[in-house]
C-alpha cells in the first residue's frame, strides 16, 4: 500500500514539472512572436511614408507641374520643299560587259594592253600567229587567177563558136558545149573570188580589236598559248564604266506611282556611299522590269550614272535615292523630336511660359534625319528635340543653348545614319 502512493506521488511530481516547462516555453514564443509583429509594422509604415514622399519628387519632375526646371534642347519646326524618295540598296553594274574570244585557231603572239588598262574602241587588243591565215589567202587568190585564165579562154571559144555556127560550120550541139563549159568556169571564178573573201576574213581575226570603249581585267591566257576556235574561257573581259548602271528593286505597291511620275518626266536618282560625306552621284531613272518577281514580290530598276569621277565600280552595293516628286511647304522638325506613346505619335510644344504642351501629331516622310509632320504642329513652333524622358504635361524646362556648328554637324550625322540604314525598297 504504502509503495503504490509513493509511486503516484512521484507521477504527480513528474507531470506537475512537464507542464510548468511547457506553459514557460509558450509565454517565450508569445513575446517573440508580438515583438515581431510590431517591428514589421513598424517598417511598413516607413515604407509607406518613404513611397509617399518619393511619389512626391517624382510628380514634381515627371507629370503635372514641376517644381523645377528640366534643361532641354529645343528646334523650331521650319516650312520647306521635301523630296518624296524611294530608299533601297543597290549593285552596281558595267554599262557593257565583252568577253573576248578567239575566232581562229592558232598562237597568241602578242597582248597590246597591260591589265587593268583604259582601252578605246577600235584599239587593238591580240595578235594571233597570221602566218598560216596569210598562206591561205595566197592560195585561194592564186586559184582565182588560174580559173580566170580558163574562163577568158572558154569565153574566146564562145565567140568563135557562134560565127561558125551560124555558117553551119559546127553544129548546134557543139556550140551548146562550149558555152555550158565557159559558164561553170564563170561559176567556179565567183566560188573563187568568195574563197578570197573568207581567207580575208580569217586572216583579219589574227587581230583582235577591242568593241567598246571599258576597262580590261585581268589576262586569262598569256601570249604563247593556244587559243581555240570559241573556247570557253575568254581572252580578257572588258567593263564600259563610262556610264555605269545601278540595279536595285522596290516593293511592288509603289509601281504605279513609279509609273505615272516617270510619263510625267525623267526621275533623278542618287547613289551615295557610307563613308562619303554627303556628296552623292546623280543619275536618272531608265528602265523598269516587264514583271514582278514573285519569289520577293519587288520590281527591279535600273538606272544609268556618267560616273565621271569614276566613283562607281561594277559590283559595290550602294545607297540609292529615287526621288519620285517634291512636296513643297512642308512642316519639317528633327526626327528624334517625335515620341511614341499609348496614344501614338506626339511631340512636346513649348509653350511661351516656358511649359511644354504634349501634342499629338501626324507623321509623314522622313528622309536624311528630319520629318515631315502632315498634321498638328505649325511652323515656327518650338519643340523639344532632346531631353524628352523626364517630361510630362505642363512641365516647366529650361531650354540649354547649343552652338549652331554642333547642330549643323549633328544633323549632318543623323542624314549619314538614316542613310545607313535605310530599309531596302522602303520610302521615305
């Protein structure tokens, strides 16, 4: 008896003690637990003001009225004549491309020319070994004057035969005879005489000539070699670059304005160069194709170069300008001052308080780093052409003062770039 109260004593002491540590350990996790509650109260307030009071700075810089002014650049739109243009990249092609060929055979003697030379119509260019040429043509006029010979004797016979038989000296039969014999001599003397012609012609082969005003290339058989008949590689290519063509296609959609501008006169084209500095070559227009490619759905265009100055070689690609029309007193500002946005196309118009207006505009052609503004904007209005990221309605700016050489210089650059990287066939 008295072992089993002790023994429930002790499980009672036991328990006691097992729930007195775990009511201490859930008063600890209590504490911590709205301590740390708090403090993250705490820190979102501070948050919350700190939003607030950025919310405020930005409001005074980016939308309605700001506290302070934003330093910008500004241009004036300006009222002039734009040429409506074509843009595409172009190859340049020789006027007229010869491949000289041999028309006899026998040895290339000499080359008159050095590669890369200038040549001039009628120059000469080869000489084939004559020599054989020259003994043909010596037989075939030798063979002439022996049938010439026989012709002049069956001639004489003809005549004596026709008195005689008229005096019923021969007979009929005979005389027939003689006169059939005297007319195939005169028949083998012509074959002769066009023996001589094609001996001639062939000996004349033995010096080839150049067809064209051009430039030779490169010399692709060298003197001792034996040319043949049409062989398949020529003796030397020459290029006419004087004038050049340029080749170049548009989409299909501006075919019919190509074709009522150019019956209504000769369409100008430029061809311009990356790393020259503004200075174009001025062609004109003179060849459209007969169809549409249908692979690329584009036209293809040629067009003829003096190229003069010899700037334009067959095989550059180049930057070309096709100007269709020009459109006269148009609205024209800097093509960086025209932003995008969610209602599309706008500009910033200063106002005279020194506020900017955001206006909505519409834009038309853009050639050589300016545009062309077809709707919501006059000339001589101020727009900002730089510094447009920290501005909003009604913001106040302080417009910075540039030298006139760095704008002048930095439109130049834009012309330089737009250029560039004009999309092929696109119109601007």
């Amino acid at each position: 008896m008295k072992r089993t109260l002790l023994i429930v004593t002790l499980l009672v002491v036991v328990g006691a003690f097992a729930g007195f540590q775990q009511y201490s350990s859930w008063s600890l996790n209590r504490s911590q637990n709205n301590n740390g509650a708090k403090s993250q109260e705490g820190a979102a307030q501070s948050s919350r003001g700190q939003s607030r009071t950025n919310m405020q700075g930005r409001g005074g810089a980016g939308g309605g009225r700001s506290r302070e002014a934003v330093p910008v650049l500004v241009a004036t739109a300006i009222q002039k004549a734009v040429p409506v243009q074509l843009r595409a990249v172009g190859n340049v092609e020789p006027y007229t491309t010869v491949s000289i060929k041999s028309q006899v055979t026998g040895v290339l003697m000499q080359a008159h020319f050095k590669e890369g030379q200038d040549v001039k119509k009628e120059q000469q260019l080869f000489t084939i070994d004559p020599r054989p040429f020259e003994a043909a043509l010596r037989q075939a006029e030798a063979n002439m004057q022996r049938d010439n010979a026989q012709l002049k004797n069956l001639r004489e016979q003809v005549r004596r035969y026709a008195e005689l038989v008229e005096k019923q000296y021969v007979s009929r039969e005979q005389y027939d005879l003689i006169k059939t014999n005297a007319d195939a001599a005169e028949a083998v003397v012509e074959a002769d005489k066009a023996a001589v012609e094609n001996a001639k012609v062939q000996l004349s082969y033995c010096y080839i000539y150049s067809p064209v005003n051009g430039r030779v290339g490169s010399l692709l058989v060298n003197e001792g070699n034996l040319v043949r008949v049409n062989d398949g590689a020529p003796l030397v290519v020459i290029n006419q670059v004087n004038p050049i063509n340029v080749t170049f296609s548009v989409p299909e959609q501006h075919l019919s304005d190509l074709k009522r501008h150019m019956s209504a006169g000769t369409l100008k084209v430029d061809a311009s160069f990356q790393s020259d500095d503004g200075r174009a070559e001025q062609g004109r227009l003179e060849f459209i194709d007969n169809a549409v490619d249908r692979s690329t759905g584009t036209i293809k265009l040629k067009a003829v170069f003096a190229n003069t100055e010899r700037r334009l070689w067959p095989g550059q690609f180049i930057n070309v300008a096709l100007t269709l029309t020009t459109e006269p007193n148009a609205v024209v500002i800097p093509s960086e001052a025209v932003q995008v946005g969610q209602e599309g196309q706008h500009v910033f118009v200063v106002q005279p308080d020194k506020r900017v207006e955001v206006r909505s505009v519409s834009l038309g052609t853009t050639s050589g780093g300016e545009a062309v503004i077809t709707k919501g904007l006059a000339a001589g209005e101020q727009v900002v052409r730089e510094g447009q990221f920290l501005l909003g309605p009604e913001s106040r700016i302080e417009i910075k003062e540039t030298a006139v050489s760095d704008i002048k210089e930095e439109t130049k650059d834009r012309g330089r770039k737009s250029k560039a990287k004009a999309p092929e066939g696109g119109q601007s």
